[in-house]
C-alpha cells in the first residue's frame, strides 16, 4: 500500500512541475515592455467621435459578438444546470 501512496505522490510532483514549467516559459517568453499595456488600446470613439475599426471594443462586439452570445448561452445552461444538479431532494428513498 506504501508504494501506491508513493506513486500518487510522485505522479502528483510530476504535474505541478510540468505546470510549473508551462508558466514560467509563458512569463518568461514576452519581452515585459512598457509600451504595452491598457494606455495604449484605443477605444471607440476617437477624439473626433470616429469609429476606430481597430479598436478593441469594436473587434470584441463587431467581430466576435457571435461567438460571445453562443458563449453567453453556454455559461447560463451551465449556471442553470448546476442548480438543478445541487438542489435537494424532498423524497425520501429509503425503503
């Protein structure tokens, strides 16, 4: 019994490395400039009141509203089945 307790932590330790490692290539691998960052997304609308096509609002609703309600959908089937999965029953079962 010893040695499967020993193998679940071994298996364990394997996989916070693994994830471990995964992060700190992702942290490591972008260059941290302070030119990025929310100064600079522009937003609509411009100065000029303009619509910005590059923008970031303008390509997450006009672009990706689509994809957005389907996953709206989505989480709220969810949010309701975990309610239906978590309530009680009354009932009483045992015979």
């Amino acid at each position: 019994m010893a040695t499967t307790n020993k193998k679940i932590v071994i298996a364990g330790l394997i996989v916070v490395v693994a994830t471990l490692a995964m992060l700190s290539s992702v942290a490591l691998s972008d260059e941290w400039t302070q030119d990025d960052g929310p100064n600079h997304i522009q937003f609509t609308p411009d100065a000029d009141g303009n619509v910005v096509h590059g923008s970031l609002n303008y390509e997450m609703f006009e672009t990706y509203g689509p994809v957005l309600l389907v996953l709206a959908m989505l989480m709220f089937g969810a949010i309701i089945g975990g309610a239906y999965v978590a309530k009680e029953d009354d009932e009483d079962d045992s015979n």
